[in-house]
C-alpha cells in the first residue's frame, strides 16, 4: 500500500477543500497515544484540516491517514500501524439536541476497509472538556492496560490481571460515574474475536470488529475524565435560545420522536415485519405474527414507559425495564430474537446483557448463530451441539455467548464469525456476510436502498427507508442523499437520529408527495432547520448545501482511502451483496420479491462518480 501516494492526494484535497472554510478560526490540539513507548503528546490539528473537515468522520478519516503507517497491509504491523482516531463534536457542549455525538476511525480486521463508527455518548465530551478535539492512538502496547486520561497527563495501568474481565468488571474497577467514563472491552477483544465490540456507557461504539482493534493493541479500557465546560459564544446567547427553540418545538410535534418515547426503537419492529425487512430464522423468512412481541406497543406494556436518551439527545430512545436493566433496540432485538427463532423480549434482554458484558457484537452474535442454527439442522455441524441444545433456552444460549467470547468449547468454531463458518462448510449459501462482516438486521429484500449503503460498508441506518416510508421507489438515489446528509451531520458532530423528526415529520402529505415528485427532485428534501441552528451556534454561515457539501467530502475521503487499501467502491462492487437476497423471492411476506442489486449499484456508482466530477471540476483536480 503506497501511503505517500494517499497523501499525496489528500493535500491536494485538502488544498481546495479548506478554500470554503466550513470551521470556527481556532487552534484544536489531538491527544496522540503512543501505545509503543507508553507516551504522548499535543498534536496541533492543522488549521486546513479543520476548514476543510471540522469534525467527525470527515476529520477522523483525514487524521487516520497522517497517522497510518506505510506497512499497514502487513499481517505482522496490523496492530501497530493501524491508527485508531477518535473524534469529538465540534457542536460538543453547546446544548444544541443531539451535539454529542461520538467519531472512531480504524482499519476493520473484518473487511480490512477503513471504518468510521459513530455514537453520543459523553466520552467526546470530556475529551473537548480537557482541551482536546481528538485523540489518536498509534503503536502497541507490550501488555494488556488500563488508559487513564485526565488534564494532568496520561497513566498507562499494566497488568496482566486484567485478563479475563468482563466490561462490568472493568467498570467497577475503573470507577465509571458522573465524572467519568471509559471504552472498554471484555474477554471477545481479549481475543481478538472479529466481531468483537467496545462498550461505552452500557451500548456498543459499532459495528466491524472495533473491539479485536483494541485487542490487538492490547488496551482494555481507554478511561477519561474530565468536566464539561460551556460552549462561548459571548452575546449570542439570546439568538442561540431562539433557534434552539424552533428545533425543541419540531421534535415535540415529532411523531417520530413520540414514537421512540414511548416504546424505543423497538417501534420500528412493526414496519419491519409489514414491509418485510425483518430477519426471521437466518433471513429465510421476512415476517412473522410473533414479532409482535418484539414490537413497540407490547415491549411498552411489558415493561412500562421508562425511558432515557444519549448525552444531549430528545429522542430518548432508550428504554429499560423497571428493574433498570437496558432493552435492545431492534437491531439487537431482531438478531437475537427472531433471527434465531426466539420472540422472547425477556430471554433477549439477558442475551443483550450477556454480549455487552463479554465485549460481543450483539447483531454479530446473532447472525453467526442464525447461521450455527440452520447448520446444526441441516447437519453440517452435527458434533457442534449437545443433542437436547436450542436457541430457544436460554439455560444453553447464555454459555454459548460465554464460550464465544472466550473462543472454547463448542463457541471456538464459532468465533470465526458466518464467512469462516461458511468456508470451513464449503457451503457459502446460508452465510449472510458482507466484505466479510456478518449482515445486520435488515432482510434486504424489503429494504433496497438499505443494501446499497451497506454494500459499500456504510452500515448506517437509511432514514427514508427504515424510519419512515418516504423511499418507495428510486432506492439508489435515496441511498446517496442519505449517505450526503449522515456523513455531513455527523462530521458537525449531530446526530442522524435528527434527520426524521426535522425533515420528514414536519412534510405535508408525504405520501402524496412521494407519488408527484420526480427522481431529480430529491433534492427538495434539505436540513433547513439543523443548518439554521448549527451557524448559530458556530457563527459560520452554514447552508443546508454546506451539510451536503461535507458529506460528500466525508465520503471522497473515504473512497480514496478505501481505494488504497485495495477496495475501489465505485469499481469492485460485484457480488458483495449476499446471492440470497438477490436471487431467491420465496419467503412468507405477501410480496415476493428480489434485490435489483446490479440496477441499483449502476445507477448508485454513476451518481457517485458525479460527485468526485463535481468536486473535481471544482478543485482542478484529475
């Protein structure tokens, strides 16, 4: 892999980019890590970064290439020349709804892409708080530690006795509280399971094996403490109310937003099962009567109304039983449940629990064993398994996610994740995986526009498809708006979960305007509202066009990465997408139906291969 050859473009990228100056005029330092010789130091972000990118994905993407080493490709340097960069909000204690959210950047060991995941949770924050907007971590530690951060400096806990400790553990050990707050991993990471997962503040930071990078690197816990400061913007006060105000006003008349209130995002379980996106027993079905138990209204009664939110989110989304222990959203909900024939809310939450507190990817979990089941029973595997074993017991399926996570027993096979699996069994037909990492909760032959994303390794919800029903047609076109305005958001560090109560919550007759607004005028749907609120908070002059704008440069730095590290997204897009899902209309929804995944990914490629037109013409660039 030719590093030089990357940044040889990106300067030229960031040349013209950082022309449109989309930041606040300030000096922004990163904390680097230097895991090898247990150092660290300020960083000064360079000025044309922060013009060009500002914050989040954008700025964690640009970041991870300075820092990434030229022999990354090599198996025996992967840990200590594959950055990890974490980036905080630049809207990060302003109180704007939703500005905390949360950017890491790292190679996945999975799809061996460059990944970005996102979450709100208070780590940014306190980094921000200590006077830092990012922080990298380079090299590799000698042996398993605790990191702890704090304004006076960095502490590097080594021990070998923290081999083996669950998430909770390392939390108890830690201190995690009001002041404090830590990334952390369980026996998976340890491991170096590919599915393996951190865990921030009782949820996962992402998906494509985040956790075995920490593995790798040998950290067991990044712990940071710190307080938030107030965001200056001296004299402002009053217009920064007001705009605040229009946007608490828009997610009070959000139906969307009620919805989550009420039941969390298990909401969405319902719609799932109509348009037939939901995985029922490993993506061979697409509904199913008994989701209703999964759904919204009944986990509602179930478990009542409490409910609570990220750092800074309305939403609230997140729901707990009255003993206080978190419900899945429906992601985890879908994987863990109907996946694997179970539609038991009360056995999911403790699988929930149990992923968490191992360091597992939840929906990772599930796939792999949606797919352990359908081999057990079709005797591929028939030594896996204890004769009496089902994934309906909970007795059985809490030790498996044990043996998982500490790769022993019979959860060793199965620690290698579906796309091992399904080239130890020379049989490739139920292993739903894509560039190698296990399919989310989506059946996507009742989500097109879903598959499209997720192809390219995006694996961020589609708005208009999953949250509402404005996508009904034209799926590669509302693919790439999605992408341009999750990216663009992001990289201002707002959260996505904004999108659907600001943008289409408050439209007239949606499903009228579906029927009369043509391919080409996809456009008309813009992030008026959140660009209003983010120049008043910042004193920039943001446009929804800047949102989209950032996007797309979030999205070219991306692929140039990507194309370095040996994955063109506009060029080795054939078969990634499962032959399932493209092949096979029979399951149980009253639609039959098959992904056009060559349609889509031509017409997704021609508008994408506009975007780097556009940017080209306007940078001078070949």
């Amino acid at each position: 892999m030719n590093i030089a050859v990357l940044k040889e473009r990106l300067e030229r990228l960031d040349q013209g980019f950082a022309k449109d100056d989309l930041s606040e005029k300030k000096v922004e330092k990163a904390l680097v890590l230097d895991l090898s010789d247990e150092s660290f130091y300020d960083w000064v972000i360079p000025e044309q970064y922060l013009n060009a990118y500002v914050s989040g994905p954008a700025l964690g993407a640009r970041l991870w290439a300075e820092f990434a080493g030229a022999n990354i490709e090599e198996p025996s340097t992967y840990e200590s020349n594959n950055p990890i960069v974490i980036t905080s909000s630049s809207l990060s204690n302003s109180g704007m709804p939703g500005c905390e959210s949360v950017s890491i950047a790292f190679r996945s060991p999975v799809s061996q892409t460059l990944r970005f995941n996102v979450g709100s949770n208070t780590f940014g924050m306190r980094l921000r708080a200590i006077g830092y907007s990012a922080l990298i971590i380079t090299g590799r530690l000698r042996r398993p530690a605790i990191v702890d951060i704090k304004r006076s400096g960095v502490t590097y806990n080594i021990s070998e006795v923290f081999i083996g400790y669950c998430v909770s553990q390392i939390e108890e050990l830690v201190g995690v509280g009001p002041m404090t707050t830590a990334m952390s991993i369980g026996p998976a990471g340890e491991q170096k399971v590919p599915f393996a997962a951190v865990i921030c503040e009782g949820a996962t930071t992402g998906r494509g094996g985040l956790g075995c990078v920490f593995g790798y690197k040998n950290i067991k816990s990044l712990c940071i403490t710190g307080f938030d400061t107030a965001f200056e913007r001296d004299g402002h006060e009053e217009s920064i109310r007001k705009s605040f105000q229009k946007l608490y006003d828009a997610l009070d008349a959000s139906p969307y937003c009620k919805a989550m209130q009420r039941s969390g995002s298990a909401s969405l379980v319902k719609s799932g099962s109509l348009k037939g996106w939901a995985p029922v027993f490993n993506f061979s079905r697409r509904t199913d009567p008994r989701l209703f138990h999964l759904a919204g209204d009944e986990v509602n009664r179930r478990y009542g109304p409490e409910h609570g939110g990220c750092i800074q989110c309305p939403i609230l989304c997140r729901h707990r039983t009255l003993n206080g222990i978190a419900i899945p959203g429906y992601e985890s909900a879908l994987m863990l449940g109907s996946n694997i024939a179970c539609f038991d809310m009360d056995k999911i939450i403790e699988r929930y629990a149990q992923c968490l507190d191992f360091g597992l990817d939840p929906v990772s979990t599930g796939n792999v064993m949606g797919w352990a089941s359908e081999a057990w029973s079709s005797g591929l595997a028939d030594n896996l398994f204890e004769p009496d074993f089902s994934f309906k017991d909970n007795s059985k399926v809490l030790p498996l996610i044990e043996m998982i996570a500490r790769r022993i027993g019979p959860g060793e096979p199965l620690s290698f994740g579906t796309y091992a699996l399904g080239k130890a069994c020379n049989d490739e037909s139920f292993a739903y995986t894509i560039m190698g990492l296990e399919c989310g909760p989506f059946d996507y032959r009742g989500a097109y526009a879903q598959s499209v994303s997720d192809s390219m390794g995006f694996w961020f919800t589609n708005h208009f498809e999953i949250n509402s029903n404005l996508c009904q047609k034209d799926h590669a076109d509302w693919a790439v708006l999605n992408e341009r305005l999750v990216m663009g958001l992001e990289s201002y560090g707002l959260s996505d979960s904004m999108i659907v109560p600001t943008m289409v919550d408050n439209l007239k007759h949606p499903n009228r305007l579906i029927r009369i607004i043509p391919k080409s005028d996809i456009k008309r749907i813009k992030p008026t509202l959140l660009a209003e609120n983010i120049s008043t908070v910042t004193g920039k002059d943001v446009q929804p066009e800047t949102i989209f704008e950032l996007g797309d440069r979030c999205w070219r730095l991306i692929y140039e990465i990507n194309r370095i590290l040996g994955f063109d997204m506009l060029n080795d897009t054939e078969n990634l997408l499962p032959v399932h899902f493209c092949i096979d209309p029979d399951s149980n929804h009253n639609v039959d139906s098959i992904v056009p995944y060559r349609e889509l990914m031509d017409r997704y490629c021609f508008l994408r291969k506009q975007t780097i037109a556009f940017q080209s013409a306007d940078l001078n660039l070949s």
